[in-house]
C-alpha cells in the first residue's frame, strides 16, 4: 500500500468517526411539518391613519422575517392573518418568551445631538417620551439616568449598513455594538461628530445620543482629538452600554433587521402540532429505505465489488450529511428529508464516473491490471466531478447568501449535499476501492470487480454507432415543439398557485374530544380539500389552513371537522396571507438570476461561452417544461414545488456537464489534420457518457419511484415533479444542449 492510499485510508477513517460522533450527540431540529413549533399571534397597533392598512402590515412581516432569520431559526412560517395580525410560527425555538420578546420590539434607532441637561422637574416629560408634535426636544435619561435634552433626529437606522457584536478585552470596553453606515450616512455621521466636536471638553453638548425606542442606550463624548466640524470619518461608530453577549446580540440582530413600521404586540403564544402527521414521515422512511436498497442493489448488480463497495460509501454519504446538517443546526423539513434521500440516489453519479472511465481504460490498454485501470479512472474523471459540482456549489452558494426563508435552506442542503457526496466519491469509495483492487486473488480474476467488461449499453452502442449528432436540429425541433406545449399548459391552463403563495382562509375549531391530526387529513381531503394544512394547537383544538374558500367550501370544512368529534365550535376564521411574501418570492428570483448567470461565467471560462450558453438555454428549456406539465396535470405550485424546481436546476447542469466535459477532452485530442466536423465529435462525447447517463439516471429514478409509491400524499407531487425533471433533464443534456452547443458552433464558421 503506497504512501498516499495510506492517508486516504486514514483521512476517510477519521471522517466517518467524526460523522458518527456529532450524528449520535448532535439532534437534528426538525421542521413545522415534522415537529411542530411555537406560534406567537402579534397584533398591529398604528400610531397615524397612514400607518393602517394592508401595506403596512405586509412591510412589518417582511421586518419579522428578516429577525426570525438573525434569531437562527430556520424554516419558520411567517404570515398576514386578518386586517391587523401576523401569525409567526418557529421550530424548535429554546426560548420563546424571548423569541417573542424580540419579535415584538418596535426597534427605531435615532441619532441626536444633545442640546443640554435637563432639570430633574422635566422627569415627567422623560418617563412620556418624546411629544408627537415634537414642539418641545426630547427629554430622556442617559445610562446614568441623568436627563439630556436632545435635538430632532440627525440619522434614523436606514442610514445603518450594518452591526455586529464584538467583545475587546484589551482596552475594558467588553461586549458592544459596531455600526457601519452606508451612502449619505457616513457624512451625516461625520456632520453630526463634527459638530459636537466644537464644544468644550466635558459640556454635554459635546455627547452624541443614540436611542433605540425612545430609550438612551450610549450617549458618548466625541473624543477631544476630533477636529471641529471634521468629524468622524470612516463611517462606523460603536454602541456601549455595558452590555452582556446576549444583550449586544440582541441588540445588533435588532439594528440589522430594522425598525417596524408600527408597533406590534404579542396577544397569543402557544405550542402547535407538526402540519403533516406520523404517518407522512413513517411513508418517507420507508421510502427512504426501500429507495436506497433498490439503488444498492442496481450499483452492486452493474458494477459488482466496486459496487458493493459504492453502496457501502453511500451510507457513509448519508451519515456525513446527516451529521453536517446537526451540526450547522439546520432545520430539517420534508421535502429537506425528500432532497435528501432523492441525493443518496444522485451522489452515485461521482463513483459511475470513475467506473465507466476505468472501464474504458480496462478495454483500451488491453487488459491492464484492475489497479492501474481503476487509477486512470479516477485520474481521468476528476475534471467533470470536480465542474459539475463546483457549479453547483456556485448556486448554492448564492441562494444562501441572496435568498432567505426556504429558499436560503435549500441552498444550504444543497450545498452540504454536494460536499458529502464529493468525499464519499473522492476519499471514501476510492479507499475502499484501493484496499479491494490490491488484493491478490483479483488480480487473477479482474472480472470480480465490475470493471473488466465494458457494459451492455457501451457494448450496444458500439456495435449499432447511431450517430447521435447527424441531425441536431431535428432534436431541436423536438425540444421547441415540447417548449411550445408546455408554454400553451401554462397560458391556458394557468398555475395552481398554492397556500404559500396565494394566502386564503385559516379557521380554527375548538372540540369536545381530542382529534387526531391524521384522521382530519384524511375527512378533509376525502370532502375536496386533500392540500389543506391541519395542525393541533392545546388539548382541544384544531387549525385548518386551506386556499380561498366559498361559503358552501367552508361549510364543508366545517362539517368534515365536526363528524370526527361530538361537537367543533368555531373560535376563528380569518383571511391570511401569501408565507412567501413578495420580497422573499423576489430575493429567491433575483438570487436565482445571478446564480444562473455565476454559473455561466463559470462555464464560458471552463468550456468556452458557446458551450455555457447551451446548458443554460437547456436548464431554462428544463424549468419551463416542468412548469408547463404541472400546469396541463392541474398539481399545486408551493413550496414543495419550488423544492423540486431547484433540485431539477441542479441535476440539469450537472448533466450537461458531464457531456461537455467529455467533448473537450475530444476536441482536444482530435486530429487536427483530418478537420473531425465538430457534430461527429459531438456525437462520440455523447455516445461515450450515455452509460454513465442510463445509470446515473436509473439510480435516482428507483429512488423516486420509492417516494412516489411510498411516500405517501404529501411526497407524491414532489417525486413526480422529480421524476419528470430527471426525464427532462436527462433529455436536454443530451439532445437539447448537445445539438444546440453543434448548431450555434456551426453558425460561427
């Protein structure tokens, strides 16, 4: 064993230790749908008409998604409920009371110049706050309690870019707040310094007050090396008030997240069920199960030992993940556990690479050692793993950093995905694969090892050669007319907007008895309403979240609730709002945007733009497709939806990557003297990737039909988004970007 299996053999070891360590001490936290969560019930109270009215209530929600996300709490649900409430709900919060606390803080931030002290007989006028009309300056205590007198507000917190907390031991200041300011900030903040700056040392007049809801919480002197009327430069200061961790945390969260727009308060805290029963997550571990066996078995049966040994490096996959995910605290939902089994199918598409590619090497050298073959294997597949997940790194990357709510989650499992998946291929299969390959008794029958034949689909692609390439447009054709079909679903037909994106009406139902959860799924979805949302809420009592009802649907609703109890008082029925706001539908959009446009940029450099252009034009092909049927078939678009419409982006770049690869690696080696036509290059990149393609592909496809048949009600619209996004994807990486990437080659000649 040489040097460098040694380290493998150690590096994987020590990996998997340490997987196992953190996945058995660390819990997951489990989502709303799984677990269920803390709901906290605010109300608005506006302080001027103005502030009374639908917008206002929108803006304050989208402040208090932005708070919830800085609180660390993954995957919460935040929505409009009536004119004046808003509905938060949390997974897996420690805290509460403070959850709540945070949540409801008005949080305005303001800069004053201080005018003066103020006599203790103003005490009155300090404890009332500032007067509205602002016909006399305010008056408040500082952190000593002395009172100051301050001046109209010189900056307001949107002149803030950011704060952050931050703890200096070396000069006593301990725990405070840094804050940067942005544009026209920096030089308000500069004016305001500087004019401090021109009274004496030790007159009040010289401090800056900052205040957060009408309380002093620092009120500095400017230093006396501060030059008058230059002021502070740099655009930053820093907030003290000898503070603890928690309280600068608090207040930096509080400083980032904004003010609200009107004050709210807490009127209803409560614990509340998981919006998906025991029976959806028993389906989606037996579909995990019987997903993964059938997978196994398909690798083991392709590629004997090494499959064997492939099968066994993704259990290790689905322990790194796991640990991954407790570790970085991340909130696990069902359509996170859906991605995540629909990846242990995916993740083999690393060590098919490597396999085919010694399999090649196995049938071109003329029986080399499975050793050798299984070296330039790994050699020789190293570049399409190492671009295809890079680019999706690229995406993941940048809807966690662009994105929020369950978009920004996504990103996350994505990119956790893709790492595990890389050392479970790159370290682990091949440490076992080394060890397995080195052993005598294989060098003597190399056929043991799966590698030492070339593979029906290659042996039946060799012997017919169909030229894949010899009529690209027509697969474009084929491409434009699905295009059009799809287009004419979506015109037609329209989207099916779900619960998440449209709002529609929560009623809530006291009973006389406990209700099962699972039983009211069931009555509801067997009187028409099979996407509604039931969650329990106490002892007794019973939400139910549907679309926009009539008054004959909810009458239905009413009574499909009341035949599973003696009696089903209605407590509450309100109009409730869209869970993916328009500010969080247009970050995901925009963060989508720019990770499409980083991938392109990144495969112009790698592959040149004509070919980046191609996989783009056939992810978008891709998405439009899948809208399109699921417009024609009538299923809801919601969040589960949006799930399976990124996982697809990733797998048909993944794709197209593969086959490209492929074809530099071709057009590199060409002989230039007999001018190859670039479509028979074309066509040969993708006849040599086809096996890896046909098994990569019937990988994930056993996984899905698992969550399709198993999985229950709750999984079936997300596998069948997935199955059809595999077919499609898997199509256009090989007869939409191919023929495309020939035609626009072609064009330029």
């Amino acid at each position: 064993m040489t040097r460098a299996q040694r380290i493998r053999g150690l590096l994987a070891l020590a990996i998997v230790a340490l997987s196992l360590y953190v996945a058995m001490s660390v819990p997951v936290h489990l989502g709303l749908d799984l677990r269920g969560g803390t709901q906290i019930v605010l109300e608005t109270r506006p302080t001027a008409a103005d502030d009374d009215g639908p917008d206002t209530v929108d803006r304050t929600v989208e402040v208090l998604r932005g708070r919830v996300d800085a609180l660390g709490v993954a995957e919460p649900t935040i929505v409009r409920s009536g004119s004046d409430r808003i509905v938060v709900e949390l997974p897996g919060v420690q805290d509460p009371a403070e959850a709540a606390e945070v949540l409801g803080r008005t949080a305005r931030l303001s800069f004053h110049h201080v005018l003066g002290t103020a006599p203790d007989a103003d005490a009155t006028e300090a404890a009332a706050g500032p007067r509205p009309d602002q016909s006399r300056p305010p008056v408040l205590p500082d952190e000593s309690g002395q009172l100051l007198r301050l001046d109209a507000a010189v900056m307001t917190g949107k002149d803030v870019e950011k704060a952050a907390a931050r703890f200096d031991a070396q000069s006593g200041a301990g725990w405070h707040v840094t804050v940067e300011f942005k544009d026209a900030g920096r030089d308000r903040w500069a004016a305001l310094t500087g004019e401090a700056a021109c009274r004496p040392a030790g007159d009040p007049a010289r401090r800056v007050a900052i205040v957060l809801d009408d309380r002093i919480v620092s009120s500095p002197q400017v230093d006396p090396s501060v030059r008058c009327s230059a002021g502070i430069g740099g655009g930053s200061t820093q907030i003290n008030g000898a503070f603890d961790d928690g309280e600068a945390r608090e207040l930096a969260l509080l400083v980032n997240g904004g003010a609200l727009p009107v004050p709210v308060e807490t009127v209803e805290e409560r614990t509340v069920g998981p919006t998906l029963g025991a029976q959806a997550i028993t389906a989606s571990v037996w579909a995990a199960a019987v997903g993964s066996t059938l997978t196994a078995l398909f690798v083991i049966a392709v590629y004997r030992l090494l499959g064997a040994l492939a099968a066994v490096a993704l259990l290790c996959y689905g322990l790194i993940s796991y640990a991954a995910l407790a570790a970085l605290g991340a909130t696990l939902t069902l359509p996170g556990l859906a991605g995540f089994v629909l990846a242990i199918g995916m993740a083999v598409d690393a060590s098919v690479l490597v396999f085919e590619r010694a399999r090649e090497e196995y049938a071109a050298h003329h029986r080399p050692t499975p050793r050798s073959a299984l070296a330039a294997g790994f050699r020789n597949a190293l570049s399409a793993i190492a671009d295809s997940n890079i680019t999706t790194l690229i995406a993941a990357g940048l809807l966690f950093l662009l994105a929020s709510g369950p978009v920004r989650g996504f990103g996350v499992t994505l990119g956790i995905g893709v790492l595990a998946s890389m050392v479970s291929a790159l370290v682990i299969t091949r440490a076992l694969a080394d060890l397995a390959v080195s052993r005598p008794g294989l060098r003597r029958r190399p056929h043991l090892t799966g590698i030492a034949h070339t593979g029906a689909v290659r042996d039946r692609l060799t012997r017919r050669n169909p030229r894949l390439m010899r009529h690209p447009r027509r697969w474009l054709a084929a491409s434009a007319a699905a295009l059009v079909l799809a287009g004419g679903g979506i015109a037609l037909r329209g989207l099916d907007f779900g619960i998440e994106f449209t709002g529609g009406r929560q009623v809530e139902y006291a009973t006389a008895t406990p209700v099962d959860p699972d039983r009211a799924r069931a009555a509801l979805a067997d009187a028409g309403f099979p996407h509604a949302v039931v969650q329990t809420s106490g002892e007794n009592r019973l939400t139910v979240r549907t679309g926009q009802l009539t008054t004959a649907q909810a009458n239905a609703v009413g009574a499909a609730v009341g035949d599973l109890t003696s009696r089903a008082d209605e407590l509450r029925d309100e109009t409730i709002g869209p869970s993916l706001g328009k500010e969080l539908r247009r970050g995901a959009l925009i963060a989508l945007a720019v990770a499409l446009g980083a991938q392109l940029v990144y495969l112009a450099v790698r592959f040149r733009l004509l070919l980046g252009t191609a996989a783009v034009a056939a992810l978008a092909h891709d998405v439009v497709i899948l809208v399109g049927v699921f417009a024609w078939l009538g299923k809801p678009v919601d969040g589960v939806f949006l799930a399976a419409l990124l996982t697809v982006i990733g797998y048909s770049v993944n794709d197209s990557v593969v086959v490209f690869d492929r074809l530099r690696e071709l057009t590199r080696h060409a002989d230039k003297k007999r001018e190859t036509p670039f479509r028979d290059i074309a066509g040969r990149a993708l006849q040599q990737t086809l096996p890896r393609t046909v098994n990569t592909g019937t990988g994930a496809a056993l996984i899905l039909t698992a969550l399709a048949g198993f999985g229950g009600d709750s999984l079936t619209d997300f596998a069948l988004a997935l199955l059809i996004g595999l077919a499609v994807g898997t199509y256009s990486s090989m007869f939409t970007a191919t023929p495309l990437a020939v035609v626009l080659q072609e064009r330029r000649r």
